[in-house]
C-alpha cells in the first residue's frame, strides 16, 4: 500500500461499528493499520467486530452526551489520542407519511443523525486540538442531497408509500455541519469530510426491502446494482489518510450515479 494510504499508528473511532456499513468501515481501516475503537450500543455486536481486528469494543449510545464523553475518557485512557472520527450511527425517524409524522420520530431522527454526529465531533475536535489535527468522516447519505423516492419501496403495512422527511433533513444537515466544522477547525489542522452512500445492500437492509424493491432502487442507478458494503472503504481510508491532506468540508458521493440521473 502507498504510505500516503498508510493509517499505522493512527487511533480510529467508528461509530455504530457493530454491524452494516459501520463493521465493514472499522475492518478496513484496521486492514490500513489503524487501531480501531468499535463503538456501538449493541455490546455484543461491537465485541464480535473488535475481537478479530484486536480492536477496543466499547458499549455507546451516540445519542446521550454522557455516554459520548465516556467513550472519549475510554480511548484517551487507553490510547491517549484519537486521530480519525467516523460517525457513522445515524437514521431514525420512522417512515410515517408527512402528513402524520410524529413530532416524537422527528425528535427521535434528529438525535441519532444530526446530534450523535455533533456530539462525537465535539469530543473529538477538543482531543485534535490539542493534539495538532484529526480527521473527522461523517456518514451522510444520497438522500441528504436529493428528495426520496417513495414509490421505489415496499409499502408500509397501511398501503401507504413509506416518506423518510426526518432523514432527508438530517443528512442534509450532516453535509452542512461538515462543511461549518472543516471551515471552524481547518486552523487546528482538522480536516472534516463526509461520505454519502447511495444504497447499500447492508444485512439489516437486505432483510427488510423486498427483493422486488431492491430490483426497483437497481435499475434506478446508473450503475445496475445496490453497493455492497465494501464499497464504501477505500473513500473512507482515503479521507482518514495523509492521501486526503488538503480536502476539507467535502461530501464524497458514493452512490454508483445514483444523484448523476
Ligand atoms: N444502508 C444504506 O443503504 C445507507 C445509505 C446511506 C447512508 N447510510 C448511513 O450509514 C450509516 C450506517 O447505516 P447501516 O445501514 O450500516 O445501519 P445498520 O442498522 O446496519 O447498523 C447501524 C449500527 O448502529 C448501531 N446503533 C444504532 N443506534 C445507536 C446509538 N444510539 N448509539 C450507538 N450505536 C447505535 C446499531 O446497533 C447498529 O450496529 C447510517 O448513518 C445510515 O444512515 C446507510
């Protein structure tokens, strides 16, 4: 691998790491050689990820403030650094149609995407400060740039179309907060960058969208097929690698050209 790609003795955080895009993301950033922290609310989850990549597992609801600091006094004990930050927990919001959305799953989405990711951050960027700089990697998503495609998916149990609002606007202000932090933090030589998945065929996501539906959200990309999780490693190492020096408060779309159409 070019050392430029090279993350050996590099501390990484990975929120939600327990499962989906989160497992696959802390894996690879162990793969570049960093040493991982596995975050997730799921113990076990997190423990099943850490233990063959010889990582630290760490129990955390990214939700409450003193279960994110927590975490931060767990890995300044145990490593005295923390050099990249991927939020990655986030969505919620239930899919209710608009029109009945309840201000509870609103309150419930804003949580876990938009104030998981500042409150992560924020422990973070005090520890880069001083530290001399960072790498923050937020996970967005497509649908925090465009508006969601109903129709695509299954049907909710009442026969209405599933409508996703908290999370478009969440997402959306994931980029944003991204673009704020890299302008507030570039002094301190901490970079903030986020990623924006497209769909991904993630095992709880594999489950619960139909095969049909997952046909449909298929040939409306560009490139013919959902991403396998996978997919979203080598960006991610990108934007926590000395390979990514001068990017700052950019979203990086992976998305197989699903926002191109
Ligand atoms: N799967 C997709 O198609 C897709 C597309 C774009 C963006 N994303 C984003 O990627 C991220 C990961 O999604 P995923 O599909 O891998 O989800 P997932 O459900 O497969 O995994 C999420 C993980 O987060 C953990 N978690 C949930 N609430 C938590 C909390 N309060 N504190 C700590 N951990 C918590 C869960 O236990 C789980 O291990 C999310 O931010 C999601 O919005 C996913």
């Amino acid at each position: 691998m070019s050392e430029r790609f090279d993350l050996s003795g590099r501390v990484a955080l990975v929120t939600g790491a327990g499962n989906g895009i989160g497992k696959r993301l802390a894996k690879g950033l162990a793969e570049a050689g960093a040493e991982v922290v596995v975050a997730d609310i799921d113990g076990a989850a997190a423990l099943e990820v850490a233990a063959p990549i010889g990582g630290m597992a760490r129990v955390v609801n990214v939700t409450d403030p003193a279960s994110v600091e927590a975490l931060f006094a767990a890995i300044d004990a145990q490593y005295g650094r923390i050099d990249v930050v991927v939020n990655n927990a986030g969505g919620g919001g239930g899919n209710a149609p608009t029109l009945e959305l309840k201000l509870a799953d609103w309150q419930a989405g804003i949580d876990l995407t938009l104030t998981s990711t500042f409150l992560c951050a924020q422990q973070a960027g005090r520890r880069m400060v001083t530290q001399g700089g960072g790498k923050i990697i937020n996970v967005a998503s497509v649908y925090g740039m465009v508006g969601h495609e109903s129709a695509l998916y299954d049907l909710r149990p009442d026969g209405e179309p599933p409508e996703s609002l908290t999370y478009l606007v969440t997402k959306a202000g994931v980029i944003n907060l991204t673009r704020g932090l890299a302008v507030y933090w570039a002094k301190h030589n901490i970079q903030v960058n986020a990623i924006a998945p497209g769909m991904v065929k993630t095992e709880r996501l594999g489950q619960q969208i139909s095969e049909a539906a997952w046909d449909r959200l298929a040939a409306r990309t560009p490139m013919g097929r959902p991403a396998n999780p996978d997919e979203l490693v080598g960006a991610t190492i990108f934007l926590a690698s000395d390979a990514s020096s001068f990017i700052t408060g950019q979203t990086l779309v992976i998305d197989g050209g699903w926002t191109s159409v």
